[in-house]
C-alpha cells in the first residue's frame, strides 16, 4: 500500500509526456502527409483533411488530457501528513483506512489529515481503570 502509494506520488512530480519529442521523431511521417493534404485540399477534397487532422489532433491531445485529469485526481486523494502516534511520515488515500507502517495504528485519512481509529469501548475501559484506582486509595 505505502509503495504504491510512494508510486503513484512519483507519477504526481513527474513532467507530461512531451509532445515536442513526438512531433520532430514523426517529422518524416509529415511531410508526405502535408503534401497529400495540399493535394487533396487543391483538389476540392479539404473537408477530408480537415476530419483527418481532427482525427490526428484528438489523437494526440486526448491522452496528454487523460494524464492531466489523472495527476489533478491524484493530487487531490494523496495524502501526505505524519501518524498522530508516531510522527512518522507516509502517504496515503483520502477517505480510507490505513494503518501507520511504523507502529501498526488504525488509521483513517479524511481531509488531507490522519486520525486515529480510536477501538470502540477504549474510553470505557480507562474509565473503569480510573475508578478501580480510587477504589484502592
Ligand atoms: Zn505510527
């Protein structure tokens, strides 16, 4: 979980795929296309150019958008604070239940915060140690 939660923060700080790389490595490809195009377009068939290039241009935007979505998805459920317990520092999802991997305690993430998942009845059975206490004395 912690791993994989360290992962996908590398994927957070990382840079999206770079388009210029693609567009000089497919400059090749290019040039025979653009030619095509100019050809197709003096010919009176510019409309299927323009689908093409439609078609091209969502190619290449989609999943350089995809990839934004997913970094902002990321950045918003990441989250990053030390264990109430232990103060030892991980990351973890927000709105789930964690454990701390230093000290072992239930934790719950909720708004960007780790809480401890205090057991049910813990209260109680201080209460009851409090009260044996004076009991003694
Ligand atoms: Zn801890």
């Amino acid at each position: 979980m912690t791993y994989y939660a360290a992962f996908l923060k590398t994927i957070v700080n990382q840079d999206p795929p770079k388009l210029s790389q693609f567009n000089l490595s497919g400059l090749g490809c290019w040039l025979p296309l653009l030619a095509t195009a100019l050809l197709l377009g003096s010919v009176g068939l510019g409309w299927v150019v323009n689908g093409f290039l439609i078609l091209v241009g969502l190619a290449i935007i989609s999943p350089a958008i995809g990839w934004l979505v997913f970094r902002w998805w990321l950045k918003r459920n990441l989250v990053e604070d030390k264990c109430p317990v232990c103060s030892y520092e991980f990351t973890g999802f927000n709105q789930t239940d964690c454990r701390c991997p230093s000290c072992g305690e239930p934790l719950k993430v909720e708004q960007g915060r780790f809480n401890r998942l205090t057991p049910p009845g813990t209260i109680d059975v201080e209460a009851v140690e409090v009260s044996a206490k004076r009991l003694e004395d």
